[in-house]
C-alpha cells in the first residue's frame, strides 16, 4: 500500500522527511482513516508514510498559565474521553470523543486526524469549533497559527499545505461560569457516523446567558455556527419558550442535504431536536449524568503514554527488517512492511487467530494489545510493530492453563461458531486487566467495537460476568 514508511524520533526530523517527499507523503498518528483510503485506491499519490506515533510527548494534554487547554497531535480520542481536565474544562468534547468509534479505535484515532479529514459528520469538531479552538501547523519554514473556523475550505478540504504538521490544538478552558454540551444522532450507538451532531458552550452571569457558541455537524460542507441562536440566547434565561425558539433558530442555520443515511428534512428537524437536548440538559445541569465516572478505555491498569524515545529514526521498505515482541517472543520479519498489522501477524507470523471480517475497523475480530492498548490491527500499518510489543490470542492461556476467560466463555457456552471469540476474548481481558470487577455497562462498553452474527451478547456477556468472579471478584451493580 506504501512504498516507504518512516518512524521518526524528533519532529524535526519529521519536518525533513516530509518536506523531502512532499506531495508523496502522508502523516500517520492513529492511521484509521489513511488506512482505508489506501486500501480503497483513493490516495494513488501517496507512497510514503510518516509515522509521529514514537515521538515523546505529543499525546498530552496540559492547561498554559493563560488558561488555554493543548492538545498535542497524537493526543487520542480516549485521551480527551478519560482526562479529568477536559471533563472539568471542556465536557462538550469529552462527550463527543467518548462517541467516536469503539474502544480500539478511539485508542488509535487521534483528535488532530480527526480535524484533518475535514469530514462534516466528525464529532470532535464541533465541540472544538464552540471552544474558538486555534490550530498551530508546522512545516521545516516555521509555523503559523489558524482558527478551526477558518481551517476548512470544504467536505474533505481544509488550508494545511502538504509540508506541514498540525503540531497543536489549543483553546481556552472554560470558566466556572461555563457549561458545555454534546449531542449526536447516529444509527447505533457505537460505530456509527453522526446524521446529525451538535454542540453547545455557554457561560453565565447568575442564570442569564452572557456568552453562547452552537454548532452543528453533519447538515452542511462544513461545521456551522448556528449565528441567529447564538445572539438570541444572550442575555436569556434557559426556560422552555427560549429553549424552543434556539432550536427554531439553529434548525434554521442547517443546510443539509439528502443522502443514504437521511433526507435533509429529517436532518433539519432533528438539529433542532439535537441543541433542544443539549439545552435541557444545561439547564437541568444534569448533563455530565449519564457519563461514566471511569470510562473504559481498554488500555489496561495504567494509561499508556509512547515515552520512551526510539534510539534512531527508521526507514521501513522493502527487505528492511520489523523487529518486534509478540507473545513474549522476539520475531524478524523483511517482508509484509507493506501490509497492515493484521496481514503481518497471519501472513508472516502464522498466526492466525486474529481474524479479518470487515477490513475496516468496525467488526473486531482482528483485536490484538499493541504496548498495552486494545486496538483493531486491520487499521495499524505492519511498520508500527517494530520494536514494540504485541498480544494476541495465542498468548492468552499460559503455562498450559486457559486465562479465565477464555474458561468462562466455554463453561457459559458463548462461543457459536467462533469466527468473532478471538476478537472478544482479547477486548475482555484487556478489560479485567484495566477494571476487575467490571459493571455490566463497563462490560457492554468494551464489547461496543465486537460484532457477533451468530446471536445475541446474553452468553458472551455473562462469561465475562464469570471471568470476573473467577479472578476472585464479584462485579459490581453500579455503572464505571
């Protein structure tokens, strides 16, 4: 699918590589969008891909003296869905990033990569955009700052030139007086795209609205301010008659248009809908309620952070060599660095436990722990296990004995015809690693990436339930 993949150390040395393909080259951070368009021929031009992934310190979160918060560019979509500070500070966005995809992919998905792909449905932008978010893009000649709303020029288009990095997203945290909310409409609760999305950032001057920011996703080429509702909720209170006349007015701000996943009419009415909800919920101040207070994340005990320096920058082609730990055990491949992780690891490893069904990160077969998170390893370039550590099921009985698990998935009977069991049973463990005694909820919401076609999730459900107590722990009634 490429024909080199680097793994920079620096981002200077970044900055090189990409002004030195430019035109030629993408940026890789969570990869979960490239890795679908190259597979599905829609990047003819790129050949080299740059993976920012091993350079220290770009997946943190920090609030400056001036009272910005600052996203670094591989800050991914659990960061922002587990940090207390974007909780606290910025809830519209930890609603929508909580939203996105699964467990896996907001482990890899990345909220900069999120911004770039400049998709209207994306649910991080319009959170971002209320925030009056600024982005720094770098390139080898230096940087320049631009606001989110000034960023896109269309569906799919945004201003970045093609030597330059999004090295920063920053906006300002909000105040005491500042409530924030998240609303998004979609087809299913996980995995799904937004038909419709929409938020809100307010502050208060007592129970009068002094500063209002509305925007909708999904219903025009880009993200939208919805302007008229913004000025008339100055200087209100949020009681029913202004509640409705701001959804009136933000129905109004849409542009949608008909498509396979809705007509434009639904999608107008159902904006409104959407900042109705979010608007009742702000003034109930009830709208942190349903968010967990420990989100799953399927990263295991501890939050991973890629800290460790690499001891070079590498060149992945051809013949080159992809060192890696899989299983405890120290693997050399010089093939399939063209190929995605899962390929990799059946192909070239043998190891065929991990299995494809959907290609595209929405079924989970293909779960694996890459440095200790679950992720989908269709969606990882092969080049990103190299010289790092990697479990798959085949790793997950030890000493001859199954893991507890893999147990109770046989003595509950939730294996059917087994194709997906590899896929949740590599979800499951990485939850009872990171949460023992799981809630139900917890336990549906690390299963949210995991289909099964064979029946329902009763079995599958009540094996982890076992699992849990075989650990020597009673799962708890109340939701993570």
């Amino acid at each position: 699918m490429w024909e080199k993949y680097y793994t920079p150390n620096t981002m200077k040395e970044a900055l090189r590589i990409l002004e030195e393909h430019r035109g030629q080259a993408r940026i890789v951070a969570g990869a979960t969008d490239i890795m679908l368009e190259l597979e599905r021929g829609q990047r003819p031009g790129v050949k080299v891909l740059i993976d920012i992934t091993r350079i220290p310190g770009l997946d943190q979160i920090t609030l400056d003296d001036q009272g910005r918060i600052h996203l670094g560019p591989v800050v991914c979509h659990n960061h922002c869905a587990s940090s207390r500070l974007i909780v606290d500070r910025a809830f519209a966005l930890a609603q929508a990033c909580w939203q996105i995809g699964s467990p896996q992919i907001r482990n890899r998905g990345t909220i900069a990569g999120n911004l770039i792909t400049a998709s209207p449905a994306n649910d991080a932008i319009a959170p971002l955009m209320a925030f009056g978010a600024r982005l720094t893009l770098t390139s080898v000649a230096g940087k320049r700052e631009v606001g989110l709303d000034e960023f896109y020029t269309g569906v799919r288009r945004n201003v970045m030139g093609d030597n330059e990095i999004l090295t920063d997203i920053a906006f300002p945290a909000q105040p005491e007086n500042g409530h924030s909310a998240f609303y998004k409409l979609a087809l299913r609760r996980a995995q799904a795209i937004s038909l419709v999305n929409a938020a809100i950032m307010i502050e208060l001057d007592g129970s009068t609205v002094a500063r209002a920011a509305i925007t909708l996703g999904a219903v025009a080429p880009t993200i939208v301010h919805a302007k008229a509702a913004e000025e008339f909720l100055i200087g209100k209170q949020l009681n029913s008659e202004v509640i409705a006349e701001v959804g009136d007015l933000t129905a109004e701000a849409a542009k949608p248009i008909d498509d396979v996943r809705a007509t434009a009419i639904y999608r107008k009415q159902m904006a409104r809908i959407c900042i109705i909800r979010c608007l009742r919920a702000l003034a109930a101040g009830n709208e942190k309620e349903e968010y967990p207070a420990h989100p799953v994340m399927l990263w295991g005990a501890k939050e991973p952070h890629w800290t460790r320096q690499l001891p070079q920058s590498y060149e992945h082609q051809k013949g080159d060599v992809i060192a890696t730990t899989i299983n405890g055990k120290r693997y050399e491949f010089r093939t399939g660095y063209d190929k995605s992780l899962l390929r990799l690891l059946r192909e070239e490893a043998g190891l065929i436990g991990s299995k494809e069904g959907c290609d595209e990160g929405e079924c989970g077969a293909c779960t694996v722990h890459l440095d200790g998170r679950a992720v989908m390893s269709c969606m990882v370039p092969a080049p990103r296990a190299h010289m790092a550590e990697i479990a798959t099921i085949e790793g997950l009985a030890a000493n001859g004995k199954l893991n507890p698990i893999q147990q109770a998935f046989i003595d509950e009977g939730a294996v059917q015809c087994g194709y997906c069991t590899p896929g949740f049973l590599m979800s499951a463990a990485k939850l009872l690693e990171e949460c023992p005694h799981p809630s139900r909820r917890d336990i549906v919401q690390a299963i949210a990436g995991n289909l099964c076609r064979c029946t329902g999730y009763y079995k599958i459900i009540s094996a982890i339930e076992k699992a849990a107590e075989m650990q020597g722990t009673k799962p708890d009634e109340g939701g993570g």
